[in-house]
C-alpha cells in the first residue's frame, strides 16, 4: 500500500528549498548605512524584481551578494546562504569559484563591459568556457559576430553587445542564480523586449533563479514572479507581483505605481512624490539618529505619516504573502487619508 493509499490524501512533494536566502543583511560605508537589515529568499526557476529610486541599496545588495563590495565596507548578516553554503563563511579562492560558475552578472552598462582595446570574438573565445561558440551566439541572433573577428566593441550597438554579455553570463557557464542588474536602462524599447524575451527564455530552458533589478515598474510586471520594493537602504514592501500591482500596502509602492503612465487617465499629471530624493533623506536620517531619533525613513514624504512614524522605525510584518515595514500596514488606503 502507497502513501496515498494509506492516508487517503493525495502525496505532494515537498516545496522546493530555496537557492538564496539573506537574512538581516547590513551594508555600512565608512560608517553610512547603505543597506539595512534586509531578509529576501529565491527559489530555482524564480524571477525576484527588485526595485526602488537610485541610492535605494539596489547594487549595493546585488555586491553582497556576489561578495564584489568595495574596500572599507563593512557587512553584517544573520545569514547569506547559497544552495546551503554560507557565503559570507567562505574563503576569497571559493567564492570567485562560485562568481566564475554559479553566480552570474549581467551589468547595466554594456557599452563599457567589454575591453574597448580587444575585438570582441576574441574576448568571446576567452570566456565561452568550451562550449560551441557558434551555437551560443546563433541562441542570441548574433552569429554574424563570427564574420567580424577585428570588431572592436565600439562598432557593436548596445543591444548587440548587451545580448553578447547575456551569453557569457548566462549561456556559456549556465549558473544557478542569473543577476541582472538594470540590464536594459541604456537601451531603446524595441531592444529591451528583444533582452527581456532572451532572459525569460532562458529561464524557461535553463532553470536559473533571476534578481533582476530595476526602475521600471512596468517590466517587472512583465517578467517577474515576485517583487521587492526597496527605499533607503530598507526592503519596504515585497510580495507576488499581483499582489503588489493590485493591492500595494506601502505608500512608498503606492506612490511609485501612480507614477505610471498606465495608471494615470489622460489629460492628467503623472504622480509625483514629494519631498527630497533618498540621498538627501538619508543624510537627514543619519542626523536623526546621531541626535536620538531614526523613525521610517520615509516619515518626510510620506502623505498618511503619522506622529509615531517621526520616532519610531517600523518593523516587517507579514500580512498573508506580503511582507510590508509600515506602522499603517493593516489599514486601507481610504482609512489613512481618513485618518
């Protein structure tokens, strides 16, 4: 008799284990917080978007993560595990193992990626890791790369060169976790599609887990199984992508998806925050908290804040599949600017 047979239940396999998981991660700059005390976890398969405005901690979190931080910063974490390895355990010899095969990084600016001084098959040819080379480039429409062996990556488009970047991060050594770190700021709407239908079809075919950061709300919601929102160094706000889009419960998210041009009628401005950008509210944060008093972050701009907010940090909560820091957390939209 089967398992099924005998409780007279259907047997499910086990959740999948996740392959990342940062807990409590803090990164400090000669003392200035640049990340703080964020938790995120990534299953095989998955796509993580991350985002939130410059100076949020977006990269900041991506170099943790591949342990490529800057001399002088100082990480602290309750956990930063990889496929059940901690990272931040690890000699420097193992993890440049893990980043040269496991780990890989597609960058945002692909016109300054490669050598500038070396054609670009050849920069190909050192790094294809034995695979055929032909069949990698011909996965990306690029074969043609192969007829332009003295090509320098100046006489490449940016899309050219960000799809070749996508074959030696992705293709060539086929890692477990895919980092894509705004890898279609720089380029024009056609040849961003073209770059995000490549990684969704590589997900589809390959299996890697994907963090893929961003600006753009609107192509997370293109690709993205799950999103986290990040302001200030903090993670705010995460959750499944529908989750967030349809019922976001940090004013932060909410602020940010009335800034889209699909959610604003026509004839009317787009939403604009108020206040002052993240670097200039955390150097007052810093302020506050050498004179006793850190409070949310976004107490400054926020349009429902309320007294404690000025005083006192918000801790997460967890509210069915989200995860939201905000002492208004359970209370409508309508209920705050009741309030």
């Amino acid at each position: 008799m089967n398992d099924r047979q005998a409780t007279g239940s259907p047997v499910t396999d086990p959740p999948p284990a996740d392959l990342l998981t940062v807990s409590d991660l803090h990164v400090d700059y000669a003392g200035r917080p640049a990340v703080r005390g964020v938790s995120l976890s990534l299953r095989r398969g998955e796509i993580l978007g991350l985002v939130g405005e410059s100076g949020s901690g977006k990269s900041t979190l991506c170099s943790a993560i591949t342990g490529v931080l800057p001399a002088g910063a100082r990480v602290r974490a309750a956990g930063l595990r990889f496929d059940g390895r901690e990272l931040t355990e690890l000699p420097p010899e193992d993890m440049r193992r893990i980043r040269a095969s496991r780990i890989g990084v597609v960058p945002q600016r692909p016109m300054t990626s490669l050598s500038p001084s070396t054609p670009v098959l050849r920069q190909m040819r050192w790094y294809h890791d034995g695979h055929d080379l032909a069949d990698l480039l011909a996965q990306v429409g690029l074969r043609a790369v192969l007829d332009r062996p003295r090509d320098h990556p100046h006489r490449f488009s940016g899309g050219q060169l960000q799809r070749l970047l996508i074959v030696l991060a992705a293709l060539a050594r086929q890692p477990d976790l895919l980092i894509a770190d705004e890898p279609t700021t720089t380029l024009d709407a056609t040849v961003q599609a073209q770059v995000l239908r490549l990684l969704l079809d590589l997900r589809d075919r390959l299996g890697p887990a994907i963090l893929y950061v961003t600006h753009d709300l609107a192509v997370v919601a293109q690709i993205c199984d799950r999103v986290g929102v990040m302001y200030a160094g903090r993670l705010v706000e995460s959750g499944p992508v529908s989750q967030i889009f349809t019922a976001p419960r940090h004013p932060y998210t909410r602020a940010l998806l009335a800034a889209l041009p699909a959610r604003t009628e026509r004839g009317r401005r787009l939403g604009a925050m108020p206040g002052h950008t993240v670097a200039e509210v955390t150097l007052s944060r810093e302020r506050g908290a050498r004179a006793g008093s850190a409070g949310c972050a976004f107490a400054p701009r926020c349009p429902v804040v309320l007294a404690r907010c000025h005083e006192e940090e918000p801790t997460p909560i967890t509210m069915g599949t989200d995860v939201v820091r905000c002492h208004r957390a359970g209370e409508t939209p309508e209920a705050e600017e009741d309030a």
